[in-house]
C-alpha cells in the first residue's frame, strides 16, 4: 500500500511538471511569435528613418487581417494572417502596409486625429498608396517584395464588385504591385526567387489578361494608366 501511494505521489509529481511545461512552451512560442513581429516592425521604421512612432501587436484573433488603429497608432497583426505568413518577406509586406496607414495617422489637424476622414472618403486610393509605399519599405529593409503579390493571392478573396468596399479588388491590387515592381525594382522580377512558389504561380496563371494590357503598354510606350480587372 506504501509502494502504490509512492508511486502514485510520483506520478502526480511528474504530470504536473508535464503540464507545467506544456504551458511554458506555448507561452514561449507566443513570445516568439511577438518578439518576431516587433522586430520586422522596427526594422521596417528604421532602415525606412520613418520619424513618427508606431508599435506592433500579435493580436490572438483567427481573423486573417492585420489594422492600424485609429485610437493609438498601434499596429495590429491578427494571429489568423501570421500563421498564414511563410517566410519574413511575407510578413514585412503586411506590417510595410500598416506602416504607410501609420504614418498617415500623424498628419493634418489635432495631431492626426481626423486624418482617417481622408481614408473614409477615398479608401481604395489609401489601399493603393500603402501597397507601394510597403513596398518601397520592403526593399529598402532587405525584404523580397514580390512576397507582397504572394501574400495578397493567398489569403485576399476576390469580390465581384469594389464599389461598396474600402479595399479594391485583389487583382487589381496585385497587378498595381506588379506593375510598381516591375518599373522600380525590375530586378526582383528579372532573378526572381518565388518564380516557382506556388501561390505565385497562380498570380500568374490568374493575372493573363491584365499582364497582357500591361505588356502592350509598354510595348507602344503609353502613359495611360490600365483599369486592370
Ligand atoms: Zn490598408
């Protein structure tokens, strides 16, 4: 009987210690997880010298968005697009477009307080301005951008119309990154090192008609700007 109560003290002792580690791990791996999107941030504001000041947060929602909020700035990355991001490049392009919303928080009267008025009334021409700016954030930190076009395919839907929404259509965002890529940083196009990634692959196999248009543009050198579909 003082045998079983012994061995039953050790293995009460050694579930807990189990149980205690299960919980380290995974208050560990969320560490992990906050301290990787804080640095790509910061990275990000710095080799960019973006002056005004932003910090990140590792939201715990499933939802695959990421936001800048109006109230304090503070970059929000829901937990449902960080496990969708593959590689840094990825995520530095979601956090690169937070940062140009960011930036823009700090501008006009009351310290920003109304700018997002601005992105109320024309919301689809922010999109567009945060796509390139993070972009441009993208490669002046060291980050592939063309993960920006394999980030959108893979996790933004395609809506039928864009007139009631605040976002354009994906592929029109993605062919307006492209066109961008291709005319400021061509050689990320020229060697590119996610020609074979699967999601992009797809971007090409979907965007035919409007790489199309793009390629006649340039070919008759024209100015006119695509109305991509
Ligand atoms: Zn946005």
């Amino acid at each position: 009987m003082k045998k079983l109560i012994i061995l039953l003290f050790i293995l009460i002792c050694s579930l807990t210690v189990y149980a205690a580690d299960g919980v380290l791990i995974n208050a560990g791996e969320t560490e992990k997880q906050e301290k990787h999107v804080s640095e790509i941030g910061f990275r990000l504001l710095n080799a960019n010298g973006i002056p005004t000041r932003a910090i990140f947060i590792l939201d715990n929602s499933r939802e695959i968005n990421a936001y800048c909020s109006n109230f304090n700035r503070s970059i929000v990355i829901c937990r449902g697009i960080y496990t969708r991001c593959e590689s840094d490049d990825e995520l530095a392009a979601i956090i690169g477009h937070e940062i140009s919303h960011s930036v823009d928080s700090y501008k006009g009267l009351f310290r920003g307080a109304i700018s997002y008025l601005n992105s109320w009334v024309t919301p689809r021409k922010y999109e567009y301005k945060a796509d390139k700016r993070a972009v441009d954030y993208m490669v002046n930190a060291g980050y592939n951008p063309v993960a920006m076009i394999i980030v959108m395919n893979k996790n933004f839907p395609q809506k039928r119309y864009e007139v009631f929404s605040t976002h354009p259509l994906s592929t029109r965002r993605m062919m307006e990154v492209y066109e961008y890529i291709y005319k400021k940083y061509p050689e990320y196009l020229a060697n590119n090192k996610y020609r074979n990634n699967p999601y992009y692959q797809n971007f090409l196999l979907t965007s035919q008609e409007n790489r199309a248009k793009f390629q006649e543009k340039i070919k008759t050198n024209s100015t006119k700007k695509i109305r991509y579909k």
